[in-house]
C-alpha cells in the first residue's frame, strides 16, 4: 500500500513473471510496493511462455528419487552454452543455480502446480519442471499473492523514464506526465527488446534479427533504454533466440489454453496423467504442442521447400531458411512437401514439432488440431489455389527446388501427390537475451562501475550477460532474479 498517493518504498517497472514476483517479494520484506505495467493485463512473455522451470534438489525431483544439487546444475549448464561460453556471467550462473529451488517451492507455495521432472540433456538428471495447465497460472497466483502483501498493481502505466536525484533514482515518470516516487528503489523488470524499432535493435543486432520482431510486441526495451540513459550498461545485446520459423496463433485457443489456471483443476489434471493412459492424454497435449512450438527443421532436411506468399521459393532450405523469411511481402511462408515426405512425419521418429519430455506432434496430429494451417490438395493446381498463389509460379519454384537437390543431400522430390502446404509461418525473435548490467545485488551497475543508487534490474531486462541456454532457464531466472531484487530493494536505504 502506498502511504501518500503516488509514493512507495519499491517501484516495479513491468508485470510479467519478474515484476510480479519483485512485487510479492518486497511487499514480503515490509515494502510498500507498485507494479507499473504499460500493458492492458499483466503477464507479459512470461504469460506467453511455454512455462518451465529448471532447478535442482526440488520437492519433485526428490520425490522422483533424483539426487541433484545446485554444483552439478552449474556444470551442466555451461555445456548448453557452446562457443559462447566465454561470454557467459558465472556470478549469477552461480546465484541462479543456487536460488532457483527456493524459487520453486514458493511458487508451489502460493498455488502453482509443476509436473516433472522433465529431462533435457546435457542435464545429467531430469530437471525441468513444466507448469499445469499453463502459463497464465504463473500470472494468476502471483497477482492472488502481491494483493495479499499489501502490493499495489496497475495496467496501462508506462513508464517513460527514471528520475534522479543527485545520482540516485528516486522514482519514474509515466507517458502523461504522472510521476511516482520509489522511497527505497525502483526496480527495472520491463521484459527484452524482440520488438524494439529498428533503431534501438541495431545498437546491439545486426542482419535477420533487425527484419523481424518479437512475439511480444510490448517487449520494446524500455528498461534496457531508461538504464542506458542513467548510466547503465547491456550485456549480450547480439544474442537471441530467433530467428524462429513458427506457425501464426491458431484463431481459437487451444482447449489447453482455455482452461482456467486454478490450483484445483491443475492438481485434477496432474492426477489424470498420472492415471490416464498415454492415448486419452495425447489429444489433451498436442493442442499445446502444435500452438506454440517451432516446426522442426527436420521437414527441410527431408525435402520441403519453402515458398514466399507469392509461390516464390527463396532460399536455400538447408541454410538458416529462418534468416530469409523475414524479408519476404508479410515476412511470411508456406512450407510446401509431397507425399514421400508426408508420409515419413506421419510416424515416428519424425515429428512436425516437440517439446523435450512433454509431447510431440506428427502431421496427422496437425490434421487434427491446426487445420487453419495445412493445405492439402491432389494436385499442385489445387494446392495453389488453396495457398492463393499462382499455379505456374508454384509449379516452377517446384522444379527449381528439385533441380537442386544433390544426391548427397538425400531429399525427396516434390513429384508425387497429395501435396502439402503448412502455413503461413512467419519468423520470429522468441525473446533477445541483452540485460542491464547488474551485480550479485541485482543493482544495475553504472559507467563508473559502481551500482547506480537506487536501482535494480531483474528478468529479461537485467540479464546481466547470464546465458539461459536450454529449456526452463529463463524463467528460472525471471521468477529468482525478481524474488532477490524485490527483497533488496526493500531494505535499500
Ligand atoms: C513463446 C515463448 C515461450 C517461452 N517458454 C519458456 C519456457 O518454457 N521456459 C523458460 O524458461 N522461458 C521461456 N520463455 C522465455 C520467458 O518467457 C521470458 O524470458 C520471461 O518470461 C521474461 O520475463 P520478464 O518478466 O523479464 O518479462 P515479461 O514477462 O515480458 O514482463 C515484462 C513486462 O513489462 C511490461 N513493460 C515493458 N515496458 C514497460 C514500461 N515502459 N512500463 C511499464 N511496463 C512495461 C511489459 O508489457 C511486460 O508485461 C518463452 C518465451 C516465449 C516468447
């Protein structure tokens, strides 16, 4: 609660899944705390996510007979990393890997429902921990619990800038003028910059990544750009997961994603995959799989060509096809196959899409469940007209695209039908990994290498140069570096 109208000890700038968290945990630690989010609802990417957490020595893996511990977590994530490695934060790799399983049993805590462990190697034990039934459950227990302590939370806020007050920030300003006063701290948990304009991505990116946006359009890096102007520093800003060829949002929901998140229904659903069989459970899984993940590339490697939504093919398949969809009319495609291929992810081991230990899904699944993106057709007129594309412009890109193949490759030819178009699909930035620099604290550190008085980051906008490589890290890191940062804030004095 506020003590005069428009002041509190601990200003959270953002209401995703760090934000709320921040929140929660300074109202926790005796503040009065305010979650500012520009959007109509809270929840940011954080409620778009697929919804793991990776962690150690949890309360499911130990009931799983798992024996893990936070040093192994360490070990194992810098395999994930690659040639990046020497990039990477070990301060707070270490500071993650030790917090996230308190992270965890809070979250439990406080009403959200985990299956799992889930593996994903290189881990060297089942790790992840996978939210039922979805994201928005995170969103939904968190703003129970910030109302609960007392915190404050208000959409259609956004900030536009810090203020300063001899070099310590002392609250924001929001877009029409309004300010609010942090007594204590603000703390920046505004999300990444997938969707920056062009302007502000090209400090840091370069090439596919500046034709594309990110699936959050609201993640423009405004914390980033506010930190930048008191001082601050970005970490990684190159670095992003994307691009990344995915299918548009099908025009309803998913029957997964329109269940309600309450902790009752959840444990329901986590008793019935327990006891129903895998076949009852399976239509259950794929409306989630085929929604939010990535077509494999898998379909390339095999013979599927891709064409813009003129009919025009336009790369070579086998090369990043991801970094060229961007510059195509609707920076959009269709992934166009014939039977061979058809028939090949009709079954085992090849699928259209999968998520590590959760589900996988096969054409006939996509038949099934994403109608609104497959085209099928017996012959390539047919097939054009379905794409709503030119019958000869389609039929030459086939040439062309089987006039390529090499035996070395192995592809299929488009020759016999049915024949398939999946799409349009479009390519995206999933999320950018730059954060502001920040210490062990979560204080954004400033030009002079000192922590800027009075501010912190946390989540995608204090990544710090951590790198979340592999499933469940990020948000492991939002919900943590929120929790620390909120009960810091709350004792800054
Ligand atoms: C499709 C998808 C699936 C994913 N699945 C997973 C997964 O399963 N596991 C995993 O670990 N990670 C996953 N991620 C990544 C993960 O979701 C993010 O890293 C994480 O949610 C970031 O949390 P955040 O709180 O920092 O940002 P967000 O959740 O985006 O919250 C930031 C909030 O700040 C608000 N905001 C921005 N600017 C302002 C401003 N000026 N004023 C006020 N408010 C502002 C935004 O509107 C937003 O609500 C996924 C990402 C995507 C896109």
């Amino acid at each position: 609660m506020s003590d005069y109208a428009g002041t509190y000890d601990v200003v959270v700038v953002g209401g995703g899944g760090t934000g709320l968290m921040a929140a929660w945990s300074a109202a926790r630690n005796g503040a009065s705390a305010v979650v500012l989010e520009k959007g109509e609802h809270i929840g940011g990417t954080t409620g778009m996510s697929v919804g793991t957490l990776t962690a150690t020595d949890t309360r499911l893996q130990r009931s799983a007979g798992i024996k893990d511990n936070a040093d192994w977590h360490f070990e194992d994530m810098a395999k994930f990393a690659g040639p990046l490695a020497n990039r990477d934060n070990l301060q707070l790799r270490r500071l993650l890997v030790d917090n996230a399983r308190e992270t965890i049993d809070i979250l439990e805590s406080l009403g959200v429902v985990f299956m799992g462990p889930l593996p994903e190697p290189p881990h060297r034990f089942p790790r992840m921990h996978a939210i039922i039934p979805h994201s928005r459950g995170f969103v939904r227990q968190l703003e129970k619990a910030c109302r609960k302590e007392g915190a404050s939370i208000r959409t259609q806020a956004q900030v536009q800038k810090l203020l300063a007050d001899n070099g310590r920030v002392t609250g924001v300003a929001l877009q029409g003028g309004e300010t609010v006063t942090a007594r204590r701290a603000v703390i920046l948990a505004s999300g990444d910059f997938s969707s920056a304009g062009v302007d502000y991505k090209s400090k840091y990116m370069s090439g596919p990544l500046l034709d594309i946006s990110g699936i959050n359009p609201l993640s423009t890096g405004d914390g980033q750009r506010m930190g930048e102007e008191i001082g601050g520093q970005v970490i990684n800003g190159d670095l992003a997961w994307g691009p990344e060829i995915r299918f548009r949002a099908p025009p309803n929901p998913s029957i997964i994603s329109k269940l309600p998140p309450w902790p009752l229904l959840a444990r329901l659903i986590l008793k019935g995959m327990k006891i129903v069989p895998d076949k009852l459970m399976r239509p259950f899984l794929l409306g989630f799989v085929t929604t939010f993940l990535a077509p494999s590339h898998q379909l390339f490697q095999k013979g599927a060509m891709l064409v813009n939504l003129d009919g025009v093919r336009f790369c070579d398949e086998l090369n990043r096809p991801q970094d060229h969809i961007g510059k195509q009319s609707d920076k959009s495609a269709w992934i166009v196959f014939g039977s061979e291929v058809a028939e090949q992810f009709r079954a085992y081991p090849n699928f259209i899409s999968t998520a590590p230990g959760v589900g996988y899904a096969d054409l006939t699944d996509y038949e099934k469940t994403r109608p609104d993106v497959v085209c099928k057709a017996a012959t390539m007129v047919e097939l054009a007209q379905k794409m709503g594309v030119g019958a000869d412009v389609l039929k030459s890109s086939v040439q062309e695209f089987n006039a390529s193949r090499t035996p070395e490759d192995g592809r299929a030819a488009i020759e016999a039908g049915p024949f398939y178009a999946l799409g349009p699909v479009l390519s995206w930035i999933v999320f950018s990994e730059g954060g502001l620099k920040v210490d062990e604290r979560l204080r954004v550190i400033g030009g002079d290498g000192e922590p800027v008085p009075g501010l912190y980051a946390a989540g995608s906008a204090g990544q710090g140069g951590v790198l979340l490589e592999g499933h469940g890290h990020h948000l492991s890191w939002a919900f943590t570096s929120g929790r620390l940062a909120g009960a810091h804030a709350a004792s800054d004095s």
